[in-house]
C-alpha cells in the first residue's frame, strides 16, 4: 500500500515537473501569437514595403467563446508581387511562399491539401502549433490583397 502511494506521488509529481498539465493557458498562447506578430514583420519578404503587409487585428483582446474561457486572434493581409497571366502559376507560387514563412519563421505544422492543385481562384493553407494551441489559416486569392491570414488561438481558460 505504502508503494502504492509513494508510486502515485511520484508519478504526479513527475506530471507537474514535466509541464503535462491540461494544456497551453490563454496567457501563453496569446504571448506565442504576439511574437508570430513580431516574426512576421520582420520577416525578410514581409518587411518589404511592396508586400504591403497590413495588420488588421493584433491579439490584445480576449474574446469570449465559452464560459470561462476565451481567444486571441490576429488577422493581416499582405501582397505578393507582380501579377502574371497564369493565375494557376501565381497562386502556386504564392501559396509556396507563404508556406515556406509559416514553417520556417513562424513554426507552424503545415497541413497539405493536394486536391488543391486544382482550384482555379484560391489555395487555402493551414497550420497548427499544437503546443501553443494556435492554428493559423491563409487564404490565397489573385486578386488583391493576395494573401488574408488568421490566426487564433484555442479557446483557452486564462490561466
């Protein structure tokens, strides 16, 4: 019994060490999504001016979403260069751009949707980062602004 105990103990000791609690909190998903901000802007491509990157909402506003709990969300737009005659070809690369600034800068998990490839007018790209609790979409569009991103974080408790 005595084992028992010390092995239960120990055991939960172990979880509240390691950090294996219930999840990310609001505080730290919204302190993530705030240096997303950061990294986005000075990001090589988006810090040029031709990029246009224009933030709509920054993530300084807790919004309800259940009881007793609550989101952060970012929103910005942005251009990418010279439009070309093939829509098919700017949206690929586009779509690749943005990608490649998500996994690599910002650190997000890319879901791949390769039904993709043939859509004519957008290119949709998610991500997660599942540590956080922040899962960001893009939308990719010819028209501008090319890209419409959003990203939130889980509906979270605040502490």
């Amino acid at each position: 019994m005595r084992v028992a105990r010390m092995a239960v103990a120990f055991l939960l000791g172990g979880c509240v060490v390691s950090g294996c609690g219930t999840g990310p909190t609001l505080q730290a998903a919204t302190t993530e999504l705030q240096k997303d901000t950061q990294r986005l802007q000075t990001d090589r491509y988006f810090k040029n001016p031709l990029t246009k990157l224009r933030i709509v909402e920054r993530p300084d506003v807790d919004l309800p979403c259940d009881k007793g709990k609550f989101e952060r969300v970012f929103r910005a737009t942005a251009e990418y260069g010279p439009k070309i005659s093939d829509a098919d070809g700017y949206l690929d690369a586009a779509q690749t751009l943005v990608e490649s600034v998500l996994s690599q800068t910002l650190h997000y998990v890319i879901t791949a949707d390769l039904s993709q490839t043939d859509w004519r007018d957008a290119r949709l790209v998610k991500g997660r980062k599942n540590s956080s609790g922040i899962t960001i979409d893009v939308i990719v569009v010819p028209e501008s602004p090319t890209w419409r991103m959003v990203a939130k974080t889980d509906c979270l408790p605040r502490s």
